[in-house]
C-alpha cells in the first residue's frame, strides 16, 4: 500500500531515516505527479545546453559531453529522494567564473584537470560545511561589499560571453534577440505579471518557464537562416561512456597536479558565495508555500542541502567533471512547481512529488533521441538564453548585496577585475580595498541611505 495515502494533514511526507537523510521513494512515499513528469520531459532541452560548453572548452565530442549530461541528470535524483524538497540544477551565476579559470589552462589534459581539480574542491568544502553545520556563518562573515562584488561580477562575465567577440551573440542574433526579448518579458514584466492574474491562457504560459521561449527558437533559428531544421532522428541516445572516462576523467588522465587545487581555491570560494544564494532563494520559495499548504510539514534543511550538492560535485568530478556544476537550485522551475504546489493537495499531493517527477521527466527526456536531436540545432541559443537571465538576476542581486556607496564603488572595482582577471585578482583586490576603506570594521562596514530596505530593516 502507499505510503503517502496515509499522511494526516501537518504531517511530513513519510519516509525512511538514513542519518541526517530522509529517504523518500516514487509511488510508495509520495504521488506520482504526471503533469510535472511530463513537462520535465520536454524541459530536458535546458540540461542539454551544457553541451556546448563541453564541446567549446574541453574539445569534447557531442557523445562524451551527453554522458557527462545524463550523469549529471541521475545525480539530480539525489536531492528529493534524501530529503531535498527542490528541483536542483546548475550554478548557472558561478559559469563564467569557471570558464574564465579553465580557460588560463592550455586546451586539452591542463583543461581537463583544472575542471577537476575546482569541482572536487568545491564539493568537499561544500560536504565540510554541511556536515559541520559551519555553511552560514562562513558567508555571513564575507564583507557585504566582496559579496556584493562577486555576485555583480558574475553576472556580468555571463552577459560578456554571450556578446564577446565570436560569442554567441555574433552567431545567432537574430534569434537570441527575439527569444531574450519575450523571455525577458514573460519572467520580468510587470505587464506580463498582471496578464497572468487575469487569464487562465496567461497564467499557463507564465508557469512553462523558458520551455515556449526554446520552441520558438527551434522556429525562428532556422527562418533567420542562423540554424538548421531539426533532423529529427528515433530511438534512444547513444552516449559515449567509454570515451568519456577515458579521456576527461581521473581515470584517463590522472589525479591533477597539487598546484591546482591551490590555484582553483579563489574560483572555488567566488562560485560558493554565488552559490549560496540560491540556497536562500530555495528557502524564501518554500516559506511562501507554507503560507498556503499547511497540511504538509516541509522540512528544509540547508546543511542537509549542502551535503547533497556538495557529494554531487565531488561525484560528478571523478565520474565527469562538469562545466555548469551542481547546484542547489533550478530557480525557474523550481517557483513554477510551487506555484503548482499552491493550488491545493488535489493539484499536488506533495512537494515531493512535483519536485521528484519532475526530474525524472527530464532524466527520461535525456534518453529520447527525438527529443534530444529536436533541440541540437539551437542549444548554443539556449545556453545564451539561460546566461542572459542569470546575468540579469545576479547584477540585480548583487547590487542590493551592498548596504552603503562604500560598498558598491568596492563591488564595482571587484566585479571589473573579476570579468577580466580572474576571481584570485578579485578577491585580492576586494580585501585590500575594504581593508583601506573600513579598517577595524572590515567585517561590519557601513550602513547609509543608498538603499530602502536597511532603513526598513532598522538597520
């Protein structure tokens, strides 16, 4: 018998403990949701935009880099099935961070065991601070001027590689123009917001993500003459496992030298500070659900978070390293799961439900060769499309990361010298900066008028 038939209202969706873990399996411990399993299945086409930066920064074949994809994919599994209620994803801000450090390394096995060596650091620190319970309190002691900073920066370097010189922009422009143009309307506009409160149609597509924004550039591409027509091809993927291990991971080219674990240690703390704001994104989402479904007991826990993504990334840098990372949270469909949470148990019984069924959607979609050679001609556009918004959201973010004019000249410095140094210039640069600027209250900085919400705060 189901076990989730059998939750009282209040009540967690049941389980079974393993340690600080709580595991949770399809059919038996939640509802299967249908709707969400099968929107996952089309949204399979945003994981397979990683592609492109596999096969431009590691010269890996579109084979390899698709088995390194689907790794990726099962991996995702991970989180709601130990206790995770999200839908997990990339560390889409911290991207051209990794790919401005891989890129000081000469094409090839230097490339590949500079990957390596940044993701398996960036998942024991991550495994660390979970564990310990440490996670917090390491980034509430970051100066608020370098946070702000890094975040900034990051954003920015996402928006220059879309439009550097021979960049994504310059091959499709056409259709990133048109496609950004209406994604940015549909998740931005306030115009759209009060669409969707009105119509049934809107509210629909609002809740579709950037899914409609990927069709239409399967459309326009071709039209612009920027892309070919899909040729659609049937049966299953065919990855290439073999390839893979033999020659991007530890087991085809060795442990990386020492030097580059050292070497990789400002990228691996610049890409934590990012990543950690979407662990406080994915509990501000969640704490609104609560609001409205009280008959389930959502237990979010951020130290158990960082033992999933950090044990995915140390995974994932011996088994295929990753250029997009594993993150915490896919934030677009994360808020479109919840938003379908709130419309009551009917809709969906559990959190872990949605979250669940939809990742395996996306897993079963990763091995359906129509739908993956359906996309293959304007995954570079999707992989635009993803950095565009993330550089929107993180230049947003960042700024209100600072809480005086102090701060944001000392972000504006760190974000310039990252975009065109490097994190280790940047962090460099950001302490002696705020050093100079606020000495003994080097960890405290200022507060002034420059921003509502200290005021509000009381701050």
């Amino acid at each position: 018998m189901s076990a989730w038939k059998n939750r009282s209202d209040g009540q967690e969706a049941p389980y079974y403990k393993l340690g600080p873990f709580k595991v949770r399996l399809p059919f038996l411990h939640y509802r299967f949701e249908w709707p969400d399993y099968l929107q996952g299945l089309l949204m399979c086409a945003v994981d397979l935009a990683a592609i492109p930066l596999m096969v431009e920064l590691l010269g890996m074949p579109f084979e390899a880099a698709i088995a390194i994809v689907m790794i990726n994919g099962f991996l995702y599994l991970l989180h709601h099935i130990l206790g995770d209620p999200v839908v997990p994803g990339w560390i889409t801000p911290a991207i051209p961070l990794v790919m401005a450090y891989v890129q000081t390394y000469d094409m090839g096995v230097d490339r590949v065991h500079a990957l390596i060596s940044f993701q398996m650091m960036l998942g024991f620190l991550s495994l660390v601070l979970g564990r310990t319970h440490l996670a917090s309190k390491v980034v509430h002691m970051i100066p608020a001027a370098i946070k702000s900073g890094v975040i900034l920066g990051a954003g920015v370097a996402a928006i220059a590689i879309v439009f550097k010189e021979g960049g994504r922009f310059d091959q499709y422009p056409i259709t990133i123009s048109v496609a950004v143009g209406i994604a940015f309307y549909l998740i931005f506009s306030r115009h759209f917001s009060q669409l969707r409160q009105r119509g049934k149609l809107w509210s629909t597509l609002g809740k579709l993500g950037v899914f409609p924004i990927i069709v239409l550039a399967i459309i326009i591409g071709p039209l612009a003459h920027e892309a070919p027509w899909p040729d659609i091809s049937w049966g299953f993927t065919k990855p290439d496992f073999v390839l893979m291990f033999s020659e991007y991971t530890i087991f085809g080219v060795g442990i990386p030298p020492f030097m580059m674990f050292l070497s990789a240690i400002p990228t691996v703390l610049a890409a934590y500070i990012v990543l950690f704001g979407d662990i406080l994104q994915s509990k501000a989402i969640l704490a609104e659900a609560d609001v409205i479904r009280a008959d389930e007991k959502i237990d979010y826990d951020p130290n158990r978070a960082h033992m999933i993504f950090g044990g995915r990334n140390f995974l994932m840098s011996i088994f295929g390293p990753d250029i997009v990372m594993c993150g915490p949270l896919w934030a677009a469909m994360h808020v479109v799961v919840v938003e379908r949470y709130k419309q009551g148990k009917e809709s969906m019984n559990s959190i872990f439900g949605g979250s669940g069924s939809f990742r395996w959607g996306t897993n079963t979609g990763l091995l359906l060769l129509p739908i993956v050679s359906l996309v293959k001609p304007i995954l570079g556009v999707a992989l635009a499309l993803t950095l565009l918004i993330q550089g929107f959201v993180s230049v947003r973010i960042g700024i209100m990361e600072a809480r005086s004019q102090r701060d944001l000249g000392i972000a504006g410095v760190i974000a310039a010298i990252l975009v065109i140094k490097g994190a280790a210039w940047a962090f460099a640069a950001g302490i002696i900066l705020t050093a100079l600027i606020y000495g003994k209250n080097f960890f405290v900085g200022e507060t002034d008028q420059t921003f509502v919400k200290d005021l509000e705060r009381g701050d």
